[in-house]
C-alpha cells in the first residue's frame, strides 16, 4: 500500500534525479513547492496525483537512457518494476476492449507512441490503434 512516505521517497528519487540530468526547471521547482505543501498537510490525494505526472514525465519527458537509469534506480530504492502499474491500467483496458474516458485514450495514445517502431510489437499496436480508432469522445 502507497503512503505519503512512499511519496515522498518516489518524490525525491525524481526530483533529485531530474535536477541533476536536466537542472532545475521553472516547472519542477513549482512541482516541489505543490508537493512539499501537499506533504505537510498530508493531503494522500493531491500526492497520488503528483505522482501520477511522475509517471507521464517518466515515459514522456526523459530520454530512454535516463528513462533505464531512473527506473533502475527506482526498484533499487523502492523496489519498484518498470512500467508495472502503468501496464496493468493499459491491460485492463484491453481486457474490457473499450476506452471510457478521455483518461484513458491517453494511456492507450502513450502506449502505442512507446512501442510503435519496436520489433515484434505490430499485433499489440494495431489493437491498440484500433482501441483507440473506436472512441468516440
């Protein structure tokens, strides 16, 4: 079960590596002041959504080499799998074979941008793309 500690430790696993790869950025100092408010208050809604845009900028904003050495050290710290949680939201739209919600169009929209070009990925992105061809907003 995810606590605000875990938050906190996800939090600044991120944010420590990102400052260092990308050096601060007006959005991620704004992040921090959110989340640090967020903490104090011990407010576990907004810190579930903080960390939900963690996972967006992780497979989104950082090169695939960062991506690797961030994930890396993620299950190193937290014990954490890659894309795990993230995968297992994409499966359970699969499995009901329908996107409800705008949400969710755009997990199966990032997905098939990760693994459009990838060998042996063709089957898996043309259900996705055809997910996503019978929404209807």
């Amino acid at each position: 079960m995810k606590d605000i500690e875990y938050f906190k430790k996800r939090y600044y696993i991120f944010y420590d590596y990102l400052i260092k790869k990308q050096g601060a950025a007006f959005i991620l100092e704004q992040t921090k002041d959110v989340f640090e408010a967020s903490y104090q208050k011990k407010n576990e809604k907004t810190l579930r959504k903080l960390d939900k845009e963690l996972d967006v900028w992780l497979r989104e904003m950082l090169m695939p080499s960062e991506k690797e050495e961030l994930l890396t050290i993620l299950k190193k710290e937290l014990n954490e799998t890659s894309d795990e949680g993230y995968l297992n939201q994409i499966d359970k739209i699969v499995s009901k074979g329908i996107i409800d919600s705008k949400e969710e169009y755009e997990l199966i929209l990032q997905r098939v941008e990760s693994i459009y070009d990838k060998e042996g990925c063709k089957s898996v992105v043309d259900r996705l793309n055809k997910l996503l061809t019978n929404y209807h907003k």
